[in-house]
C-alpha cells in the first residue's frame, strides 16, 4: 500500500494518542478471556462435545453444553444456542414471537430498531408474517439528543406492556451505544411502572466490550448473533438467546414446535468451531474495538464526524463515521473491500437488500458470509452517509484496512 505522506504522519499520531485506549480495551478482554475460561472449565468441556449429529438429535451432548455455557457466561438461568438461527435478527423474532399474544403490547425505548427488526414489526414497514399481523400492537419513545429519554418511559409504558425492546447497539444511527449502566437504569424505570413488563435487550454487536453483559444489568433476556462477536470469527453461523428459564423455553418453542423446544436440533456442523469461537471471542472483539478506535483518531484528524471518539467508553464494536455523500460512503466500502482477504477483487455497489427500507453498500470480504466480527463496513444509501464499520480478526489488518479506506475517500468527488 503506498500511502501519503500526509496519511503516514496521521497514523503515527493516532498509533501514539490511542495507546491508553487500547490499554482499557486489553484490560477488559483478559477479565472476559478469565470469565469465558472459568466457564468452559467449569462445564468440564471435552472432544466429545466436537461431534456432528443428524436426525433429530435427541440427548445431542454438544448442543446441551454449548447451551450449559452461554447460560454461564452470560449470567442467565437458561440459554439456547443453535446453528439454526440464520441471523441475529432470527434469534430476536424468534424471542418476540415465543413471548407475544395476540393483544399484546410492544414498546421500543430505543427510538426506531434497526433496519430489519422493522420488518419483523411491521408498522413502519409492513411484511408478511409481522408481529403487527398477528394482533401485537406496538409504540416507541424516541431518543432525546442520542440518548434514552429516561422521563419519557412513563409515557410508554403501561400495565399493558408486555415487552419492552432495548437496542444495545446504534444500528444506523449516529447515537451512541448503551452501556451497562445505562440498561440497568433503563429497565429499572421499567420495572418501577410494570414489574411483569419483560425488559428484552437485542445483544447484537455488544458481547465483550464491556467486563459483564445486560442480564447482570437487570435485562430479562437477551439475544445475537454468532457471526458477530461471540463466534469469534470462526462459528459458521447461528445465533444465541439467554434469560430466564421460562422466557427461553418460550422461545424455544416458536424455533422448533410447541412440546418440542430445545430437545432436539442436529449438529450439522462440526461444534469445535463454536467451542473455539466462544473462547477467543474477548481476544477477537478487543481486536476490533482496537481497531474501531484507530479508525476515530484517523478520521476525527481527516475533519470527519465520528462516534464514538477515540476516548469515549464503548458498549459495542461499531465506529460510525459521517462521511456527507454517496461517492465517499462508495469510496469507504471500496477501500476495505480491496485490503480483504476475500474477494479483494470485488467493486461494493448500494442494492436493494432484503429487510432494508433504503438501498445498502456493504463491504464485507469476509470468510463467513457477512460476518460483522470479520472485518467490514456498511451504510444506506441516505443522508448523512454516514459509514459504520465493524469488526477486525486481527487488529494489523484493521490498520491496513482503515488506512486503504482513508485513501480511498481522500480520492473520491467532493
């Protein structure tokens, strides 16, 4: 890559100023690698719970421990982990559909969820199969100056409401992540109006960042995806649920049938993959919060708006740089498209992709299709433009990446 001179400078800078962030971040993933470690030792993991299954896999000893661990791990009574979840937004229909009756109440105090959970819900953008068809009604409280309007929740929720949805993560906003502490007082303003309301956190992009997840915080259940951070860049696919026990069997029972719920599920693919995914995830996601923050300092010194900063606490691994045209959103996906290990050779083009109001360009020369804790970036095709890049295997080929990106913005139109 032959960069700049310009370009080179700004590196070294942000190599020097970021060196106490990156500190923290490695701080928080040996206390996570320790948690994930206790765990695994704990459950007396062994080779035998690497083996495939078929059929319906009853007593499946793989699958049952893989469910033991992230019920461990993630502070939860119960926990469903399966390779039948295609995508995070699976695992979190999933949980919506299990808990929800018809006349039911859903409230999101996240303002809009993401992109995708709209059509789930189907009052913004009305899908076949919606939770709107099936008789749930649905509110939200928008965010006020990026934030929770802690205020508001009184507004919202009432003794009718059955489930509250809290988005960890900004989705495709510029507002920042929540922490969790934030959650905790979130879904403590829940319980003080509805103690029965069940107070459903969407995990996504979140797992790691910080020394402890949402149930500690309080939250009732939890769900994401395993091709983001707790795969660890090597689980093929699926996505987990964790919470209380009656919650998750709720759940189970809409992922399989009523009466059957997690009995039974084959382990088509091999299970080390998800073994060994879970254990290096602190390693992989403090990687790719390291390279998130690299890519602030270098952006924030280019004149770019991002979130969060390079100093700011972090509760998930998306860097969000405000980019303000198309051609340079383009030129973003372009250049970490071309410093990928996969298909480097491919030219990124916005298309119409199923679930998205908006057209969508994303980056991803990843090893497993899509994988967000790989890295890659994306945005819609709206205004600001803004870019959220996510992930890095490897802090270097986050460097790498970022820089090529930067390059290529800099040669973009104005």
């Amino acid at each position: 890559m032959e960069l700049s001179s310009e370009l080179l400078k700004i590196k070294e800078e942000a190599m020097r100023d970021a060196q106490p962030f990156f500190r923290r971040v490695d701080d928080i993933a040996e206390r996570n690698t320790a948690r994930v470690l206790d765990a695994m030792r704990d459950a007396c993991v062994s080779e035998a719970h690497f083996n495939t299954t078929s059929g319906y896999a009853y007593d499946d000893i793989g699958r049952q421990k893989l469910d033991e661990l992230y019920a461990k791990i993630f502070g939860a009574e119960r926990a469903l982990v399966r390779t039948q979840f295609v995508s995070g937004t699976h695992a979190l229909a999933t949980v919506l559909f299990g808990i929800l009756r018809p006349g039911d109440t859903l409230v999101s105090l996240t303002g809009e969820p993401y992109d995708t959970m709209q059509t789930v819900i189907g009052y913004k953008n009305p899908s076949c199969g919606s939770l709107k068809e099936f008789g749930i009604s649905y509110d939200e409280l928008p965010m006020a100056g990026g934030r929770v309007d802690m205020g508001g929740i009184k507004s919202v929720i009432t003794p009718r409401t059955r489930v509250a949805l809290i988005q960890r993560s900004r989705g495709y906003s510029m507002r920042p992540p929540l922490s969790l502490s934030d959650i905790k007082e979130i879904v403590g303003r829940v319980k003080e109006i509805n103690k029965d309301c069940v107070c459903f956190v969407d995990n996504c992009y979140g797992e790691f960042t910080d020394v402890d997840e949402p149930i500690a915080s309080g939250a009732d259940i939890i769900a994401g995806s395993l091709i983001k951070n707790p795969g660890g860049g090597l689980a093929p696919t699926g996505g987990y649920i964790a919470g209380k026990d009656e919650l998750v069997e709720m759940a189970s029972y809409r992922l399989t049938s009523p009466g059957m719920g997690d009995e039974l599920g084959a382990s088509l693919s091999n299970n080390r993959l998800i073994f060994e995914g879970l254990f290096l995830a602190p390693h992989v996601v403090a990687q790719a919060v390291k390279g998130a923050i690299f890519a602030a300092e270098i952006f924030s010194r280019l004149g770019y708006r991002v979130s969060p900063l390079p100093d700011e606490t972090r509760g998930d691994i998306i860097q969000a740089i405000e980019l303000g045209s198309a051609e340079k959103l383009i030129a973003f996906c372009g250049g970490i498209q071309k410093y990928s290990p996969v298909d480097s050779f491919a030219a990124p083009e916005p298309w119409d992709m199923p679930g998205y109001a908006d057209r969508v360009i994303m980056a991803a020369g990843t090893f497993v299709q899509g994988a967000s804790i790989e890295l890659s970036a994306d945005g819609p095709m709206r205004e600001p433009y803004a870019v959220y890049l996510q992930g890095g295997l490897t802090f270097e080929h986050a460097v790498v990446g970022v820089m090529g990106a930067a390059q290529a913005v800099g040669m973009a139109k104005k």
